[in-house]
C-alpha cells in the first residue's frame, strides 16, 4: 500500500488530487480517490492507473468515472 500511495504522490502534490485514502467498512476496505483533470487529459490518467502497484500486482482494481459536479467546494489556495 505504501507503493501505491506513493505512486499517487504527484497528483497530491500537483494538488489535483481532491480526496484519497482508505474507506473502512465493518466486512471490507477499500479506497477512494477523486482527481480532478480535464477531460482532454482522461487518457493519460488511465494509462497512469494501469501502473499502479496495486493494479500491477494484481492486488486489486481501479475503477475511473466522471463525477458530474453538483457541489465542489472552491479552490484551496
């Protein structure tokens, strides 16, 4: 996990990365990460994805989908 969080580092530290970490559930865990990039850069995030450790190692999964914003709050300067 350590890997895979780093692997997500630039998008943190680009502060494109909204939300990201663990989800605990009582049966199960999982992550979330909300990323926000322009539509036109849709497919470099995917071929980003597709080296995550996680997804490399066969440890797990990633889904992508497009949230449609209802509520985003401003920017964080």
């Amino acid at each position: 996990m350590g890997r895979h969080a780093a692997h997500w580092q630039r998008y943190i530290d680009s502060g494109q990365m909204v939300v990201f970490g663990p989800v605990l559930e009582s049966a199960e865990s999982w992550g979330l990460g909300v990323v926000e990039v322009a539509e036109e850069d849709e497919d470099e995030l995917r071929a980003f994805v597709a080296e995550d450790p996680v997804v490399t190692s066969g440890t797990g999964r990633i889904e992508i989908g497009t949230m449609l914003a209802g509520f985003v709050r401003p920017r964080v300067a």
